[in-house]
C-alpha cells in the first residue's frame, strides 16, 4: 500500500509542476516555461548522477544518437503538451496523451482483446469531443480548441517515441544517467524556443524561481520516487498506476488553475482510462512506465 500511495504521489507532483507552469503561461508562453523546467531538470540530473568520461566515451556513435533521439522526443512531447495545456483542460490534454503509450501497447500484441480496448478508448474520445470543435473553445469555451487536441496527440506519438528511444538508450547507457544526458540534449532544443517566444521575460527572476519549482516538482521528486519504487514494486502494477496520469492532471488543475470538467468529461476520461489499464494488466506491457516522461 505504501508503494501505491508513492506512486499516487509521484503523478500528483508531476502533474502539479505543469499546473503551476500554467499560471504563467500569459506571461511567457507555455514554450518558455518547458524550456526551463528541461534546464533545470537537466541540470538536476547531471549534478546527482555525474556521468563519468569512461561513460561517456564508451557511448559510440549509435549511443550518442539513441541519447539525442531521445532527449528530442521528450522535449518534442513537453513542448506538444504543455502548449495544449494553453488551449484545452489540463486533464482532457492528458487523457489524449495516453493514447500514444496505449496504441503502442495495443499494436505489440494485436487481439480482440487489444482490439476492444481500442474502441473503449475511442468511446472516451467521443465523449470528450462530444462538443464538437471550436476555436474559441477549450478552456472555458464550448467544444475542444483543435490545436490544442492535436498537440496534445502529437505529445502522444511522442510519449509512443520516448518509450521505444528509452528502451534503446538503455541498453548504451543504462539507468539515470542516460536520460540526464538526453535530458541535456532536450534543453538544446527547448531553449531556443523558449526564449524565442518570451524573450527577456524568460529570465525574469519569478520566472526562473517557478520554472525551478516546476522543474523539482516534475522531474526531481517524481524521478526519485519511481526510482524508489521500481524496485520493489512489478512493472506492471507501475504501468496499471501510471494510467491515473489524467486523473492527477484535472485534480492538479483545478486546485491550481480553477479548471473544471464536467461529469461527461469526467466519464470520458475514466473510459479512456479503463482502456489503458486494461492494455496494460492483459498484456502485462511496461509501455506506459516511468515517470520521467513528462
């Protein structure tokens, strides 16, 4: 129960450090604060797990390449859902980002099984876009703002990305150390665009004092926990519990942002979830594991 509650704990502060980065989102952009959260984050990781020369040149060229490949992908996913926070319900974004984890674990073992979670998770879907599509829709508005849907679906196929990349920058540089360095191959790319979209603003002491927070909050604590947990708890039962992800997300920001859902929106996530946790226990997949990705 106690490995549970740790898990529980780790999705609350993941999704709580992109809530607070919301509150700024008027201010910098959604860009500037997922450039700083990478920065810091990378930061974080490189100073706790001081990757040594030996490591690093044993890498090779093809495990400089899986480290890159996967820093872009986290940062491609980071970039995509956080800029969908800007336009739809923190939760809603979230609930459409599982898809990418779920489609792959669908794809790994095709069945009628796999295949009824699918149209479980399309059911959930329906629900949520019920409303149709509006621009002036989304936060506060009727219907989903499709830009934002369709960030949050490209931060899916990302997420599909960062568990296949992650799985082969493993096997070169095994544990964290491997994604400290994607991690820093990432802030190569979010920088630019964050500063490219917020300017001066980006170091602005508040700023940088909250992208800090943000970066603790999304990376450390929860990188610490996982790694915690992971020992002692199956793969499985850590994917299973992953599943919450769009749960912690509406809660996180509706105590921080004031948004909510209503009972529909509710149900159409909870079908999407059941679906992604019924891929995940059938199948016993690991796709949807690790904390790291967001």
């Amino acid at each position: 129960m106690r490995l549970v509650l740790l898990v529980l704990l780790s999705l609350l502060s993941q999704q709580l450090g992109a809530s607070v980065a919301g509150l700024l989102f008027d201010d910098v952009g959604a860009s500037a604060m997922v450039a700083l959260r990478v920065v810091f984050s990378a930061a974080v990781l490189l100073l706790v797990t001081r990757p040594s020369r030996a490591a690093l040149a044993g890498l090779g060229t093809r495990g400089w390449a899986a480290v890159v490949g996967l820093g872009a992908a986290m940062t491609g996913m980071n970039l995509a859902i956080y800029e969908a926070f800007a336009r739809i319900p923190q939760g809603v974004a979230v609930t459409f980002e599982v898809l990418g984890p779920l489609a792959l674990s669908v794809a790994a073992r095709p069945s009628w099984g796999s295949a009824a979670w699918a149209a479980l998770a399309l059911a959930g879907i329906g629900v949520l876009g019920r409303e149709g599509f509006s621009a002036d829709g989304g936060i506060g508005g009727a219907g989903l703002d499709p830009v934002g849907v369709a960030l949050a679906l490209a931060a899916a196929a990302c997420w599909a990305g960062y568990i296949l990349l992650s799985r082969r920058a493993g096997t070169h540089l095994p544990g964290v150390q491997g994604l400290a360095l994607a991690t820093a191959a990432g802030s190569l790319v979010a920088l630019p665009v964050g500063v490219a979209t917020a300017g001066a603003a980006v170091l602005s002491p508040v700023v940088l004092v909250v992208g800090l927070a943000v970066a603790l909050l999304s990376t450390a604590v929860p990188y610490g926990i996982d790694l915690q947990v992971l020992r002692r708890m199956p793969t499985a039962l850590f994917s299973l519990l992953t599943c919450l992800s769009p749960i912690a997300a509406a809660l996180t920001a509706w105590a921080v942002r004031g948004q909510e859902l209503t009972p529909l929106d509710l149900a159409g996530m909870l079908l999407v979830i059941a679906a992604c946790a019924a891929a995940v226990w059938t199948g016993r997949s690991p796709g949807v594991a690790g904390g790291a990705r967001g």
